[in-house]
C-alpha cells in the first residue's frame, strides 16, 4: 500500500509540472490543496517534497500547502473543498475518490489530482482512462479487474476453500465495481 502512495506522490510531482509550468509570473506563490481522510506517513510526504524541490518549488518559498485532514468523515469534504476554492488553490491533491468527487463537482476551474482513485470511470471522475476530459487526471487503480486473480491465487494457497468473506465500504463510489467484480469470480470459481 505505501509503494502505491509513493507511486500516486510521483505521479502528482510529474503531473504537477505541467500544472505549474505554463507559464506564470516568476516570483509566483503556487497553493497546493491536499484533502485526505488521514495525514501520510511523514517519509512519503517527504518524498513529494524532495521532487518539488528537485524541479524548482519548495513549501515556503513558492509553494504553500492547504492540508485538510477529514478523520475518516467523509462529510467533511464538501466543507474543505469550498475552502479550497476560496483559497483560489492552483491545483487540488485528492487521496480518496469521495474527496475527488466532491472537488470535482464543487468547481469545475481548479485541476484535480486524484492518487488512488479505484474507478475513475465508474465513479463519474472521467471520461475514460485514455481521455479522462474536465480537470481531473491522476492514477487508476484497477482493483475491479483483479478480482479474479486475487480469488484464484487465495483457492490455489487454500485448495479446498468453498467460502469467502469480502469486507469492503458501500459508502465510497468506487467500491462498487471492486464488489461486483469480486462477487462474479467468486461465482466463476464456485466460491
């Protein structure tokens, strides 16, 4: 799971280099919004500072983050994206498709990073993979088409395994497809 944040964070330095970089006033204070259920594990938010910084942008001098933390209340969202646009953020960092939802939908001006979206086409965050469209772009994480895969591996480690327990979160969009994926492999392998 940290490799997959360390790979969103990578993604959003690479990404925010064409966010940042038309072309602006030098001298210019970029405001970064973050939204998150929880903060990241401190070596992982070094590292998107680190490739800030490797490309010119460091908290403090031309860059300012606005974190906003939710607890794990999603209700929170609405309340921290409407800041953000009254902040006049440049770019928002999404780490969760309900925080990418809501951003999107609050204002359709501010670019939206999203890092671990599960199903950005399915959730409404995009158009398509391919062609996401709007101003939302970032990673998809495909936990829907590995459904099967991850069932199979499970009954080949316990070969007379007949029944499966799925814990997953109905409130979050993007669970849905992981869910019905889940639920036809598991009928496919008489699971």
């Amino acid at each position: 799971m940290q490799h997959c944040i360390l790979r969103c964070l990578v993604t959003f330095i690479l990404l925010s280099g064409s966010l940042i970089a038309a072309a602006q006033p030098t001298g210019k204070v970029y405001r970064i919004g973050y939204l998150a259920t929880v903060p990241p594990p401190t070596h992982l938010w070094e590292a998107l500072l680190d490739g800030l910084r490797e490309r010119g942008y460091s908290e403090g001098r031309n860059l300012v983050f606005e974190r906003r933390f939710s607890a794990g209340n999603v209700e929170r969202f609405p309340e921290f994206a409407a800041e953000m646009v009254q902040l006049r953020a440049d770019c928002i960092i999404a780490i969760t498709t309900p925080a990418a939802l809501v951003v999107k939908h609050t204002t359709p001006a501010i670019p939206v990073v999203m890092t671990t979206a599960i199903d950005p086409v399915g959730a409404g965050l995009v158009t398509s993979l391919v062609r996401p469209g709007g101003t939302v772009t970032g990673n998809a994480i495909l936990y829907g088409e590995l459904s099967t895969k991850r069932l199979e591996l499970l009954k080949d480690t316990v070969p007379g395994l007949s029944r499966v327990t799925v814990l997953w979160n109905p409130a979050n969009p993007a669970n849905m497809s992981v869910w019905q994926g889940t639920q036809a492999a598991a009928h496919a392998l008489g699971l």
